[in-house]
C-alpha cells in the first residue's frame, strides 16, 4: 500500500532543473516553464529462449498522482549522469536493472528521440539487444531503492498489451514495440 505523506512545493531538486524560459516567436515575447533533464537510454530486451521481452515495473510517483496506482510497465533504461558511452550506460542498466551481462557488441542501437517535449524536452536512444539464459547473473531489481520488478512479456501477448489502458506503459516502450513488430 502507497501512502503519501506530503507534497512539498518549494524545495531543491536533485535530477530536475525548473526554469521560466523567456523568448520572442514571430515578434512576441512569449514564457515558458521548461525543466532541464538529463537525457537517457532505453532498452528493448527480447529474451530468445523465452521468446519474450524483458519489461520492468516500477513505482512512480508522478504516475501515481494521476491514476493513484504509480506502476508503469517500461523498458530497462537509465539517465545519462556519467562520463561514459551511450552504449556502456546501456549495458550496465541491463546489469542493474534486469540481471543480465551482455557485451557492447551486442546493443544495437535503433534511434534517438525526444520525451516529453512540452515541459522538457529530455533526449532518449533506444537499444536492442537479444538475451538467452545463460547470460543472466544475478536477479536484477535495480540499485539502491529502486525496488524494480523483473517482468518477462511473451512476444505473442505484447501487441494486445500495448493497448491495454489498464497498464501504465512508457511512449518509449510503445515505440520499441511498433519497431518490433514492424522490423520483422
């Protein structure tokens, strides 16, 4: 059970930036509140022996503020917060979050895009990259508190989950999937 026990306004962020941007369009002077983000990297993880892909669920809090449940279906992925390769912050995401050691050589890289584009405007690169039994090491779960649930999606059920309001799912992981389904 979630319980939120206060909502503070005012406060210094640790992962977010809020500014007023201040601009001129077309000669009129226009504002806008924008957050400076870090960017990120994306994961879709296709399980071969399972013929699967490996999703986590996890809370999140904003989420949770709309729909008073807060647990989202996502692909693996991480914030770019280090001096480090696109590639290897991917692959040590799948490490964490999911459990599995996989070689740079193996992430293919898809696209890049950008989320949330009202408000901030984050840039994503989406990953792919094939995985067997084998290549699992440990239970994954994520770092620290992240509290992450390992979860495996049959290819055959993951068109019909797409459309399924009742599951909170990324943009990101939407896409993957319509690569998917659509790169075949």
């Amino acid at each position: 059970m979630i319980k939120i026990e206060n909502i503070t306004e005012n406060f210094k962020p640790k992962f977010v930036k809020p500014k007023l941007l201040k601009f001129t369009i077309d000669d009129k002077r226009r504002t806008w509140e924008v957050l400076e983000v870090y960017d990120s990297v994306a994961i879709l993880i296709y399980h071969e022996s399972k013929d699967a892909f490996i999703l986590v669920k996890q809370f999140r809090p904003a989420v949770y503020l709309k729909n008073q449940d807060g647990y989202t279906y996502e692909l693996c992925a991480g914030i770019v917060d280090k001096e480090a390769s696109l590639k290897q912050i991917a692959k040590e995401e799948i490490f964490e979050e999911c459990g599995y050691e996989v070689e740079l050589s193996q992430i293919e890289r898809i696209t890049e895009f950008y989320t949330s584009v009202g408000f901030a405007g984050g840039k994503q690169t989406l990953y792919y990259v094939k995985v067997d039994q084998h290549q699992k090491v440990n239970s994954g779960g994520g770092i620290d508190d992240e509290n992450i649930e390992v979860i495996y999606l049959s290819v055959n059920e993951a068109e019909k989950f797409m459309f399924d309001e009742t599951k909170a799912k990324t943009p990101g992981l939407m896409f993957a999937f319509e690569w998917w389904f659509n790169k075949l």
